[in-house]
C-alpha cells in the first residue's frame, strides 16, 4: 500500500494544516437567520421601528420586513425578545424556526438554498418571480435603454454602443458566474473582479471598462427599484476615469487648413464645414440639424442660439455662439447650395461616417498628424477664445456647458500664452 506521506494530497493536507496552525478555521457553508432594526439611531425616542430578517448563506444575504414593530431599546437582536410583548417573541421565533426548517429541508433533499423561497415561506406568500442576472440586463434594455430610443431621447450611436456593453456584461455573466446566475449572487468584490475581466480578456481600455462596469452599476440599482435585490452590491463602486491629452488645432494648422487647395470639391466643402465647427464649437449633430432660424442679432451681432445635444440625446442648454466674421463668410457662401434651400439647413451635412472618412482623407492631404474629428473642431474653437481671453463664463455657455466646472476640467489647457498674459502686471520693471 502506498504511504499517504507519499501521496499527491499531502501537500494540499499540509497546506491545510498549517492554515488552521496560524489561527484559521475551515467551514462548510452555514445558514443563518438574525434580526434587527434599521437605523435604529435615526429613530425619534421611544419610537416604534420595523423588525427586519436577515437570512444568510454563504455570500447571499437577504433583508425583509417582518411587519412586527419595536422600540430599538426594548428589542434584544441577539435573542430576538421583544422586552414585555411575549406575542411579538413568539411571532419572531416562529418564523425563525420555519425559515430553519425549511431550509434544512431544501439541503436534505439536495435542493439549492434559495433565499428568496424561504422568504416566501416565512412570510406565507406567493413567491415573486425575480430574473436571472442576464434576464435582468435584457429587461433593462427591453424597458428602458429601447423606449429612451424610440422616444428620440437616446441617439443612435449611443443605442448601438449600449448594445455592446450588454454583450460584454452577459459574456462575462455566463462565463465567470454562470447563465444561470442569480441576481444576488453578485458581490462587492465582483466590480472589479469584472473591470479586470474587460481590461485583460477583451482588451478594452481603461475609461471604457470603467463606462460598462458603471452600466452595470444602473443595472443593478433598477433591480432595487423592482425590489429583486435589497441593495446593489456595486453600490461603492468609485473608479475614475483617465485624463487623456486632448488634441485641437494650433493657429499654423488652422492656418494651413484655411488655405489648402483641393482636386476634390466634396473635400473643399467639408473643409469648409469643419471649419465652422473650429470656429462655432458647434458638434456634429447641432451642425447637421442648423438652420436660419438658429441665427439671431443682439446689438448689430450676429449669433447662434441651439439646443445643446449629445448622443445620450438633448441636454436642456442652449449654446449661445457669436459668429466671428469668418464663420459668417461661411454661412454666405452656402445660403444658395441646392442641398441646404431644399432643407432649410445651413450647411450640407453628410452622414457622419463619410464625414469622417473625408475628414481623415483632409488631414493626409494637408498633413496634419492629428486625427481630425468632429470633436476636435470644438475643442480647438474653446482652447483658441480662451487664449485670447475670452472668460471662462462665456465659453462655457458657448460649448452649452451646465456649469463652468465642466469647461475646466475638458476643455481648458495651461497655455504659456495665457500664463505670460495673466501674469504681464507683475513682469514690468518696478511692478
């Protein structure tokens, strides 16, 4: 007979034995019931609170009412006694002991420890039917993400990225937890645990795993406003996203764009658009949907006035925008294109992806290094007014920002310009 010291087990034994030798214990899963009062302290004195179970098992915890009220001071958590209503103990210790028994009986007869069933059974009501976790994701986008884009409040690009993130979210469900996954299955832990997953399996950058791991997190609190879950685990979940150098366009790139000359008139014309955008700080969308009416006059000067929006849909701000005279130029020069009479727009827009695609074409012929986009133009338009002193308050109700602070943190640049500028008063002889 083989010894068992020369086993293949004896180093998972050793490594159990000295685990317990430093102190540790092993166990096998436990179900538990406790009571207690939530937020005890919160209560006026001598007030009545609710009485609440907590069953446990494992890593899932479940909360419920117990409908039976206590002062905090008079109710023992420990016991579960009620100081001077033996009515109230006995209620207490009754479903204690069915919820104990029950669960028992689901572990004799090999059945899964279902929380929410011995709740059901405690409380003598029907059991409500709570999703899985990925019936829960596609609930979410059947109820909330498709009726946000049938009622125009979701744009289309946003729908479509949405859509991926779902697909990510459900990979990792069925292949880290399970397809069959319960909702409360998920713990604290798991948020990063799933930003990992995205980072190394999927290979996605930091901001957006940190974008769908927060998608999740929306998830989750919808599910507590069903009440399928009592609290959502990825409730503290705080990740910051990375600060990125943000390109713009620097007055000698403006310079060259302004004046290149191309073979081509449909990159002549986009230049032109994107022009507008470096001196409007207008997006795509707002471009695409300006027209005449946007144009407004205050003391002689002209200005745009529109609807801020993004792809998440529209914001509520106006974007207030003083039109520079090489942006009324522009304006003048497409008043009788046959595109922009027969829609009552500014400008002949293209769909986005062939603006983009000229837009990379536009950056190759005037080899410009930077990869122009829509978003590009607006930030060179805020970095340019803010350069030439323009106060921070104004630009930012030019990007149709809800306050200043969001301005700072995106769009604003330490410009040796703007430092020297600032700091002139003080740079004089015998200041």
């Amino acid at each position: 007979m083989v010894k068992l010291a020369n086993s293949h087990l004896s180093p998972t034994i050793n490594q159990a034995s000295r685990y317990i030798s430093d102190g540790n214990s092993t166990s096998r899963i436990a179900f538990s019931v406790s009571f207690g009062i939530r937020q005890p302290d919160k209560l006026p004195r001598n007030t009545e609170g609710y009485i609440y179970m907590w069953l446990n098992y494992g890593r899932k915890r479940l909360a419920f009412s117990t409908g039976i009220k206590a002062i905090p001071k008079r109710f023992n958590s420990k016991t579960g006694e009620v100081e001077g209503e033996p009515e109230k103990t006995m209620a207490l210790a009754t479903m204690k002991h069915n919820a104990e028994k029950y669960a028992y009986e689901l572990k004799v007869t090999e059945r899964t420890i279902d929380l929410p069933l011995i709740k059901a059974v405690v409380l003598n009501t029907f059991i409500e039917s709570i999703p899985l976790l990925v019936e829960c994701v596609r609930l979410f986008n059947l109820r909330v993400i498709n009726q946000l884009y049938e009622t125009g409040d979701l744009e289309k690009g946003s729908y479509d990225k949405l859509q991926g993130w779902n697909k990510h979210i459900e990979s990792w469900v069925s292949k880290k937890l399970s397809s069959k996954a319960r909702i409360d299955e998920l713990v604290p832990a798991d948020a990063n645990h799933f930003f990992f997953w995205l980072r190394n399996k999927c290979f996605l950058s930091h901001n957006v795993a940190v974008r769908i791991v927060a998608h999740l997190k929306r998830i989750l609190n919808y599910a507590v406003e069903n009440e399928w879950i009592m609290r959502n685990p990825f409730m503290n979940y705080r990740k910051k996203l990375e600060k990125k150098k943000l390109d713009y366009l620097t007055e000698q790139e403006m310079e060259v764009l302004e004046t290149a000359k191309f073979a081509s008139q449909a990159l002549d014309q986009l230049r032109d658009v994107f022009l507008f955008q470096c001196y409007t700080s207008l997006s795509y969308n707002e471009l695409r949907d300006l027209t005449p009416s946007h144009i407004a006059y205050v003391d002689g000067y002209a200005y745009i006035r529109i609807a801020r929006k993004k792809t998440s849909g529209k914001t509520g701000i106006d974007q207030i925008i003083p039109l520079v005279p090489q942006a009324i130029l522009l304006l003048q020069q497409y008043q009788e294109h046959e595109i922009c009479k027969r829609y009552d727009r500014c400008f002949p827009v293209q769909s986005n992806q062939k603006f983009n695609a000229l837009l990379k074409q536009i950056a190759m012929v005037t080899g410009i290094k930077k990869r122009l986009t829509s978003h590009v133009g607006r930030r060179t338009a805020a970095t340019h007014y803010l350069k030439q002193g323009v106060p921070l308050v104004s630009v930012s109700a030019m990007l149709g920002h809800s306050n200043t602070q969001v301005t700072q943190n995106h769009y604003t640049h330490v410009q040796p310009e703007m430092v020297v500028r600032d700091f002139k008063p003080f740079l004089k002889v015998g200041s």
